[in-house]
C-alpha cells in the first residue's frame, strides 16, 4: 500500500509534509478532551482505545494553528467519526465517505478521504471541491503513520514526526468541512469527481519516475537526430526538454503516438501500452478537434509540417491534479532510425511556479524570443527604452509569451512601450491558429478598473468571438494601466468572428467610461463648457451616481444653476420608464440644506399625492463663492384614488402650486387638490378657497373643508365656476361685452343644468352657493399685475351684497372681501359716499358680523 518515494520532489514533498505534522504540538483543551472521551462513550466501540487521543490530537491540530471554529462538543465528535472511519481500511485503494456533521445543527457536510500518503493530494481535492461551487470551511489534513494487520484493520499509531520504516505505512487523512447544506445530488457529484481526482493523483504519481526516463530517452534520440532545421532551434528543442526535465513542469501524462499514413491525410494512432500518468487510460484525450476529442487535430498536422521538433501550447482538457485549469501540451516529433519522422511523444502537465517567475533569457524558446524582439527593436540595451522593452518581455503573461510568434510579439511590444509614454485603453488580440480559444490582452485605466468592469469587458470578447471566459488574470503594472489578460475558450469550434483591434478598443472604451467621464464629456460640449465641468466634477455622491445617469444629472445641473438666495427651491414632477398609472417622481432642490420631510409631505397630500418613497441626495459644486451645497429631495408619489396622471397638463401647475406654497404665497389644505382634479392652477384654487372663506363669514353651514371636498368630488363643476370667473373678469381674453355675456351664460346654464345630477343636498347647496358668490362678485383684482407681472398677494372681490344669497341684515350696499394667506378682511359700504375705518378683530370665524354691528350702530 506505500507509494515509492524516491523521486527528489516527491520525496521533498512528503518530507514538508512530516515537518508540518510534527509542528503541532499544542495540547488539546481539558474541554475538548471530555467531549472526546463523552462521543466515545455514546458509541461505545471506541472506548478505551489507545490510539483514539493521540488521532484526536493530531487531527484536530492539523490546521497549522489556526482556531477551528466548531464548539468541543462537535470537534469530540468529529474526532471519534473520523477515528472510526480511519481504524478499518480493508482495501489498499483510496477511502471516501460523507455524512452530515454530528451536533452542529447546520447540516454541515464532513468529507473523508483516506489515502496512501502522497504529493498533489491536498491541493487536487481542494481544486475540485471550489470546481463544483462550494468552499471548504475546514480542512484537516494529519499525516498518519500507522501499522494495520491484514484485514486493514488499525494496529498501531506512531508518534507525530515518525517515518514510516518496516511494515508501517504513511496515510493521509483528508477531512472537510462544508458548512452550506447541499442536496445529496450536488454531494454525490462531488464525491464522483474527488474519485477520478484521486485515481489520476495516483497516475501521476506512481509513473513520475518512468515519464522522466521516457523523455531522458526523447533528449537522447532527438540529439541523434540529424539537424534539418536551424541550428539553434534544434539546440533549443534540446535544451528545452532538459529544462523541463530539470523540475520546471509538472508531468501529469506522456503518451506515444504512431503517424499512419502521411503528415497530410494519416491519423496518429496511439501506441499500445506507451501510456503514463493520465494517459495511461487509451480513452483519454486531450487535444479537441471541433467539439470532440481527437488525437490528431488541425494544429497537430501542422505542427507535423513545421521545421522544428517541437510543440508548445495549451491542451483543450483540463488538469484534475494540483491545479484545476487547461494543462500544458509539448509535442516532440519522434524519428525512425533513417531519420524520418514516425510519430510524435505527447506531454501533457503543468509548468511549476519557478516557470512563470524566471527571467525568460533562462527559459529555451524563450529566450530566442526575447533577443529577437530587442535585437529588432534596437534600443541600446542600457538605454530607457531598451530597459522598458526588456522590462515589458520579462513581465509579459508567461503562457502567452509561450505560444505567442515573435513577429506578433515584436509588434506588441512596441504598442505597449508606447502606452508608457500615452498611456490609454489597448487590446492585443491573438487567436488560435484553429480557433479552439482567443488570447486577449486589454490595458485599462487603473483608477477605472474594478470587478464589474472586468465582467463588462470580458462579456464584450465573448460575445463578439462567440465563446465564454475560460481565464483571466489581472496585472497591475507600475503606470497608470491594469493589464487583463483573457481566455476566451471557444468549445463550439468553427472561425472565431474578425473583428480589427481598434474595433474593440472602442468597444471596452465605452464599457469602461465612468459616470464621471460621461457628466464631464455632456458639460464640457455644452454652455459653461469646461468652466461647468470643474464645478461639478466631485459634486454628486455615490448613492446618486448609482441611482441616476449622467444624462439626468445635466438636467439637475440646469436646475440646481438656477438657484439663488432670492429663490433656493425649486421642483420637478416627472414620469420615467418605470412609473406605474398614477405614479409620478417629484424632484426637489433646495439650496443650503434639507428641506424638512414634514414640510414637504403635506403639501403633495393636499394636492392628491400619497408619498411612497423618498431619498435625499447631497450636491455639493464649487464656485467663486466657495462650497455650494444643495439638497436632492426624490419622492415617489401615488394617487390616492389610482387615477392616471396627465403630466403633460399638470406636472407644471403641481410644480407651481408647491413652490407657492413653499413661499408662503398659498396655503396648504385640500383646496390644493383641485390643481389635479379640476386642472386649476394654485391662484385658481386660491380664489375659490377665498370663496369658501367669504362664505364661512356670512354664516354659512358648510365649512371650508367641508367646500373643498365637495369641489373636488364634482370636478367638472368647479371648473365651470372657475371658467365663469375667468370670463367675467380675465381682461385677457379680449372678449368684447357681447362675447363676454353670451359665454357666461352659456357656462351657467351647463352649470345649473348639471346640478340634477347631484345625489347630496348639501353638496347641492354648496355648488349653487359658489355659484352665487361667483356672480355676486363685480370686481376683483386677481387677474391684475404689478410690475414684472407679479400679482398682488391679496386677492379683492366686490360684492353686489344684496344678490350675496343669505347675507344677514342689514345688507351692505357693497362690500369687498380681502383675503390672502397671512389676513383677511372686509370692507361693508352702506352708500356710495360712506364713512369707514379700520378695525382689528380677533373673531378669525366672524368678524364681519362684528364689523356689521359697528357700521350698524354708525
């Protein structure tokens, strides 16, 4: 059941291995170990035994020190399930089962493999459990050093730090930890893969000494070979394979084929019995031929063209030991004894870190590369440009500096040198030569990259080369720029789609620009121009980027400019796409701080909004004046009654109708939902809330709210009373006398003919009272301006009091109403030359009954 260990590698492994183990020699808890000897108890068949404490140990503080987060109680558990699956191994193979965690009451899923002690273990199992979207929450891992009898049963336990001498073995024991509960089928793939994970370990493993031999055997037949290509690339195939051979690759496979027939029409068929490692199973492939796999591909054949020996480039399948991505393939042509070519040796495995992390002048292949590429550039090599070119080939992504041809590169690195000096988006496209992937290099502001740009990007390539992300790997060069190199792997086959470079690099230009660019870009083409653009730069918050385009925040720009000490409000009421029937959105602005949400709530009730939502953003822009801070008050507002919404009609009545109220211009009650009801406007509400005042003074039963329901209830109505007005005293309208009267009576005839549809006597009368009071009135002053077309605060009607219906005794001979947010008054005239006077009164409901009984008693 040992594995042979006498691979300097392998055994280097197993040694750190053993000095990890023998590292932890921290106690357990007198918790845990009562936890550990109460789980023994309960399943009675671990009791007493002598290895249980000493496996405990060792499992639990295989961590390298760190806490494992699970409470004594599960950590005993886990010990004494974990011991018992360890004591019997029967068969000399691997070891696997899972079960749900005992104790913590999470369904934590526990994992165990126990295994002949050997490299990639650790890391293989770890690469397919993230393949298959789960995270480990722990992993122990001990070495064991153990004795067992025939049967596999447990005999003995070594010391931590022992070795394994005589007829000891060396076990791995991996257990882990996975804390989301999963359904048996996600569990039940899982274990399937970490089988076929540990079969190919073995492989490997088992044939790592007969792969070497085999390609010492390679070198030694490609050195008699006589040279038919240039000399150094002979050399270098040499020394290539030497390197390799020297611990810079990982061999995971090795694989002879024989050519049948000729380069151009034959087949490679694989030799009987020449498998190693993963290709030691005939089935298994690992170059891909349009959606199948297949030993001799399109690239294969060519290859078998081409002068060199040599083949270097990614196979089509992944690795399932140590790292879980598309392995490396080297194809050496293999020759027959006359010198003609036979066939070809196929490696497949992975390059160590040391390959990715050499300067590539050490590297065969590569470094012919590199001197090409500088000697073409010609910069002397102590010169700036000869040490950035050198510094650009030293840091180039090692694969593709693998796969890449040096005219390509050479061309590459020149556009490259350039972005040090103009630093700006770039992409470096290179495809397969048989289109199974597309190798793409995109250079990216550094203050502009992120993770979603990275997606953004890499969504781009793959639909323009019809395909998926099979890799990416950021870089973050010392300038400006992060390099993003892709794989864009495309399983389908068939000719990836031609696009020019310059077509993407517009394409991931305008996926990469900011918030910020596109506010920047819109003010600077616009009035203000840059001026503007340096205002706002760092005006508008996170939160508000996120909500809102740039394209909008023109339009609060525009808005927020108009603003002033004079007026530092301002409202929008808008619809977007989003909107439902009867939703509208309400933008306020307020200079200098928030508006408070109890002013502003109100007011959108009392003109027939329910207020859904709100949030408010902060604005601050820089001027002359110092720091400009404004408040971004958005609302989501309803309907009450659910009703659609005209804004084309309404959106600036309800706009003005807030801003009036704000100032202090109108008053903030139900009479305000007559702007959405009966399309008034707020000085049109104002008048028929002065109405329903006047009416309130002259005894009237029906108070104002009382009026304002009514109003609102028969809508049709109200703007008869208000069309009325307006035609009997809107000098605007250019009516001549005839005009005029012919129009009001055409208006109270509907008016009054309506009323027959009114079910409610008392809406009745207070209808057919507006109505009097409206043709009562013979003069006003609403529809009179001062300068800059201002209107008076105070609204003035003058009655004919004795048309007024219910006016008390004595009936004035006129008397005008005055009315306006912050006073109201009246002024009785019993002749048309009478005395008067001013009088204070604090009877708000009545006081022209006090003022009646003082003209009375003159």
């Amino acid at each position: 059941m040992g594995v042979a260990t006498d691979c300097p590698q392998l055994r280097t492994r197993l040694a750190d291995m053993h000095d990890a183990t023998a590292t932890q020699t921290m106690s357990l808890t007198p918790e845990i170990e009562a936890a550990i000897e109460a789980a023994a108890d309960r399943t009675g068949t671990h009791r007493g035994h002598g290895a249980l404490m000493p496996f405990a140990h060792r499992l639990l503080q295989s961590r390298h020190g760190a806490v494992l987060e699970l409470s004594a109680a599960v950590q005993g558990a886990l010990a004494v399930e974990a011991f018992g699956f360890v004591r019997e191994r029967p068969d000399p193979g691997p070891k696997l089962r899972h079960r749900r965690l005992n104790g913590d009451g999470n369904g934590t899923v526990v994992i165990e493999i126990l295994n002949d002690d050997m490299p990639f273990l650790v890391t293989s199992v770890i690469a397919a459990v993230q393949g298959r979207g789960l995270a480990a929450s722990h992993v122990l891992h001990p070495i064991l050093v153990v004795e067992r009898d025939g049967a596999g049963r447990l005999v003995a336990l070594a010391e931590s730090g022992s070795t394994a001498t005589g007829g000891a073995l060396s076990e791995s024991l991996i257990v882990i930890l996975i804390d989301v509960a999963q359904e048996e089928a996600t569990v039940d793939g899982l274990i399937a893969d970490l089988v076929a994970v540990l079969r190919d370990v073995k492989a490997v493993v088992s044939d790592w000494k007969p792969m070497l031999a085999r390609l010492d055997a390679a070198i030694v037949a490609l050195e008699a070979v006589p040279a038919s290509t240039a000399r150094d690339l002979s050399s270098e195939t040499v020394a290539f394979c030497k390197w390799l051979r020297e611990g810079q690759f990982t061999f995971l496979g090795m694989r002879e084929y024989r050519l049948d027939g000729t380069p151009d029409t034959g087949e490679l068929v694989g030799v009987t019995g020449s498998g190693l490692g993963i290709l030691a199973d005939p089935a298994v492939q690992v170059l891909r031929r349009g959606s199948e796999f297949a030993a001799m591909t399109p690239e294969v054949r060519r290859f078998f063209f081409a002068p060199q020996s040599i083949i270097i480039t990614k196979a089509s399948a992944r690795s399932r030991v140590h790292r879980n991505v598309h392995m490396d393939y080297v194809g050496l042509k293999t020759y027959d004894d006359g010198g003609a070519l036979k066939g070809e040796l196929r490696i497949v495995g992975l390059f160590t870190s040391d390959a990715y992390t050499a300067s590539p002048l050490g590297i065969p292949f590569l470094r012919l590369k590199v001197r090409r590429v500088l000697a073409e550039a010609g910069y002397p090599p102590r010169s700036h440009d000869g040490h950035a070119l050198q510094h650009i080939l030293e840091t180039f992504p090692r694969d593709e500096l693998f796969q890449i041809g040096s005219r390509q590169l050479a061309k590459w690195a020149a556009a490259i040198l350039d972005l040090e000096l103009r630093p700006r988006t770039r992409v470096f496209v290179r495809r397969d030569r048989f289109d199974r992937f597309v190798s793409i290099l995109a250079y990216i502001p550094r203050d502009k990259f992120s993770t979603a740009i990275r997606e953004r990007i890499g969504t781009i390539f793959c639909e323009v080369f019809e395909g998926r992300v099979s890799a990416y790997q950021p870089s973050f060069t010392q300038g400006p720029l992060v390099r993003v190199h892709f794989i864009i792997g495309r399983p389908g086959g068939g000719v990836a789609p031609a696009i020019a470079d310059e077509e993407l690099e517009v394409r991931v230009s305008a996926a990469i620009r900011t918030w910020d660019d596109e506010l920047t870009s819109a003010l600077r083409s616009g009035p203000g121009g840059p001026a503007l653009a340096a205002r706002y730069a760092q005006a508008f918050s996170a939160g508000y980027m996120e909500s809102f385009g740039a394209a909008r925040a023109l339009g609060d720009i525009a808005r927020i400019e108009r603003l002033s000490l004079e007026q530092p409000l301002a409202i929008e009421i808008y619809r977007d796409a989003d909107s439902g029937v009867g939703e509208a959105r309400a933008a306020i602005y307020r200079l200098d701080g928030p508006m408070p949400l109890s002013e502003r709530v109100p007011v959108f009730e009392n003109l027939g909004f329910r207020v859904i939502d709100e949030r408010t953003f902060s604005i601050a822009a820089e001027g002359a004046g110092g720091r400009r801070e404004v408040a971004l008050h958005e609302m989501r507002l309803l309907t009450f009654d659910g009703k659609p919404l005209s804004l084309s009609r309404d959106d600036k009545r309800f706009e003005a109708c807030f801003l009036a109220v704000a100032r202090g211009e109108a008053e903030n009650d139900s009479f305000n939902r007559l702007v959405m009801s009966a399309a008034a406007d707020w000085r049109e509400a104002a008048v028929l809330r002065s109405y329903a005042a006047y009416l309130r003074q002259i005894r009237s039963p029906f108070g104002p709210r009382y009026i304002a329901d009514t109003l609102d209830r028969h809508s049709n109505r109200t703007r008869d009373l208000l069309d009325l007005f307006r035609t009997r005293f809107d000098h605007t309208l250019g009516l001549d006398p005839d005009e005029r009267s012919a129009r009001q009576n055409a208006l109270r005839e509907r008016f009054e003919a309506a009323l027959t549809d009114v079910q409610s006597l008392d809406e009745d009368r207070i209808l057919r009272q507006m109505l009097n009071v409206v043709c009562a009135t013979i003069r006003t002053n609403v529809f009179k301006t001062a300068g800059e077309g201002r209107h008076s605060e105070a609204m003035a009607f003058k009655f004919l009091s004795k048309d007024v219906a219910g006016v008390p005794e004595p009936r004035p001979f006129r008397e005008i109403w005055v009315c306006a947010p912050r006073v109201e008054g009246i002024h009785l005239r019993f002749a048309p030359i009478a005395r008067g006077g001013l009088r204070w009164s604090d009877r708000a409901q009545d006081f022209r009954t006090e003022v009646l009984g003082l003209a009375r008693a003159q």
